[in-house]
C-alpha cells in the first residue's frame, strides 16, 4: 500500500502542477491578446484548488497510474472569449499553443533540475528506491514525462483539444466555421476516439499509434539534457 501511495503521488504531484500552469498560460497569453475574461475571473492564480477537476485531475490520472496505462487528465479550462482577442483568428491559435508551449518549457525546466539533482545526489538516479533523493527524482522524471506527453496529446486536432483551434485557425473561414460545430460534441468525441475505438481494436488506438512514439523521442531528448546538465 505505502508503494502504491508513493508511485501515485510521483504522478499526480507533478501531473497537477503541469495543468494548472498549462491552463494558466492560456488565460496569461489571452490577456496579452486582448481577452481579461481569465483575469477578472481570478483564474490566472498559480493557486492548484482554483484549477483542479476532481475526476480529470486526480481521479482519473490516479487510476490510470494503478492500471500501468498512459496517465493523462485535465483541469477546469481557463475561460477565453475569442471576439474579445484583439485578432480572434490569430489570437485563438496563439491562446492555444501556449498550453502545450508550456508544457514542452516546463519539462525542460524539470530536465535541468533533474540533471542538476543527479550532479550532487548521484544516489537520486535509484527511483525505484523509497526516499526523499528518489522520490524527488521520480517526481521530476514524471514531470518530464507527463509534460511533453500532455503537450503532443493536447495538439490532436479534435475539439476540445488545443490542436483543433490551431487546425481551426488554419482553415478558411467557411470551413472553419463547420468545423468549428463539433465543438458542442467534443467531449464525446474524445470519449469515442480515446476509449470506445481502443476497445473495438488495438488498431483503432490513435494515442498508441500517434501520440506515444513522438513522446518517447522526445523525451529521450528531454533526458539527454539532464544527463548533459548531470555531466554524464
């Protein structure tokens, strides 16, 4: 039990922490662009109680961590009204690549400090060993992880998903307006996509197929990094 406690929270620690500053950049980038919604709201707090989904943020990422599955959740989205942005077209896709720009910066951070921990407690490098040089090396090799995977998953080009008002803003106007019409079925979409189709068939698991062999580059440069910073 003490084990499973320890894993869990190596994951949802820093899973919670690189939600709350994905959604965070979105509403500071949207205040940039013209849109104070965030703001006024007080949604713009580094505070985690202000941002937290019960299910998409600890339920759900806690069960998926016990079942050995990728481990993935969301928070409250941040509120932007895109015809408060100064340039609603432009302004949405730049709102919507902060969140995984954020994540891809915040892992490199956790890489430098990862390579900076191992520098001076080489002893940091056993995760799988209980202690506190462990356990803060597990949270920030998770926090590599989990950022760039959230990053790469929040770019598929389905609403509600990041990718789609990049997609959107790339499209010409009528055809970002049909597209822009999945919107109100967005969530089941993801839910039929994500979970019914993987299902049916392994075949059909377009994070398996698309999302997970990008993560795994990437992240073995992200780690190449701390091992430079770690002298190794």
């Amino acid at each position: 039990m003490n084990e499973t406690i320890y894993q869990a929270a190596s994951l949802i620690i820093p899973l919670v922490i690189a939600i709350v500053f994905h959604e965070v950049a979105h509403g500071w980038t949207a205040r940039a662009l013209g849109d104070p919604t965030a703001a006024q709201l007080n949604r713009l707090s580094l505070n985690p109680f202000r941002h937290v989904d019960p299910i998409g943020t600890v339920v759900l990422p806690g069960f998926l961590a016990l079942i050995k599955a990728p481990v993935f959740g969301w928070a409250k989205p941040v509120p932007v009204i895109k015809e408060r942005l100064r340039n609603p077209r432009t302004g949405m896709m730049l709102v919507a690549a902060a969140g995984p720009g954020s994540n891809l910066a915040q892992a490199l951070v956790g890489a430098v400090l990862l390579g900076l921990l191992l520098n001076f407690s080489p002893q940091a490098a056993q995760l799988d060993q209980i202690g506190v040089p462990g356990f803060v090396a597990l949270n920030l090799f998770n926090y590599i992880t989990i950022n760039i995977f959230l990053a790469l998953f929040n770019l598929i080009p389905v609403p509600p998903f990041d990718g789609s008002h990049i997609v959107e803003g790339f499209l010409p106007p009528k055809a970002a307006a049909t597209y822009e019409k999945l919107r109100p079925i967005g969530f089941p979409l993801m839910l039929v996509l994500l979970v019914a189709l993987p299902s049916v068939s392994p075949n059909l698991d377009i994070v398996a197929k698309f999302v997970v062999p990008p993560v795994r580059w990437v992240t073995d440069i992200y780690l190449s990094i701390a091992m430079a910073v770690a002298g190794r």
